[in-house]
C-alpha cells in the first residue's frame, strides 16, 4: 500500500512541476510579446515626432511665403480682403420650391442641364 501512495505522490508532483513549468514559461512568452509592442510603441511615438517636426518645417510662414513667389504665376493667389471674410448667417438660404422639386423630383429642375448633373435624383453632384 506504501508503494501505490508513493507512485500516486510523485506522479502528482510530477504533473505539479509540468504545470508550473508550462505557465511559466507561457509568462515570459508573454513578457517577450509585451517588450516588442512597448518598442514598436516607442518607434511609433518617436515617428509622430518626427512627423511633428518635419510639419512644423513645412508649415513655416516664412517657407510658404517663398513657395507663393516662386509658384505665383501658376497659382494665381492673391491675399484675402476683410470684406470676403464673412459669417454662415450671411449665407442666403435656398428657396423652398428648389428643394420641394429635389426632394419629390421634378423634371423641371433637370432640364436642360442633365450633362452637368447626375442623374440620381440627389440633382447636385457635379461629375
């Protein structure tokens, strides 16, 4: 009887150490897969500043200042007056019959213009 108990001990202790084994080694997989994403993070986040900085470069006054001289003539920009400068309230609404006829549709509104429209009843977007 001794001898089963004893066969019985070590077999449990034995499946005890393949266990402990097994999470542990499950752990540290895990910790190996935590390290590489804090550095892919750490890459990550050291790309965004370097993003940041080249923005800033790009996005300087006095750069842009320069690329408008230069492209001046294929650009055709000319500085903003105060008096284009204005507030959506300004913004006259559309009439109501306008948007009766594009709601319920009406071949009124698509006349004469159905190249320039598409033909779903939206009657707004230009191609």
């Amino acid at each position: 009887m001794l001898r089963t108990f004893d066969i019985i001990l070590i077999a449990a202790m034995l499946v005890a150490a393949t266990v402990t084994y097994k999470i542990k080694y499950d752990a540290e997989k895990q910790i190996a897969v935590i390290n590489k994403l804090k550095r892919e993070i750490r890459h990550e986040e050291d790309t965004i500043r370097l993003l940041r900085a080249d923005w800033s470069l790009l996005t300087q006054p006095g750069r842009l200042q320069n690329l408008v001289e230069v492209y001046d003539a294929e650009l055709g920009l000319k500085p903003i007056e105060a008096l284009q400068i204005t507030s959506v309230d300004d913004i006259p609404l559309r009439p109501i019959d306008d948007i009766d006829k594009i709601i319920f549709g009406s071949d009124d509104l698509l006349a004469g213009s159905s190249q320039d429209l598409d033909m779903i009843k939206t009657a707004g977007v230009r191609r």
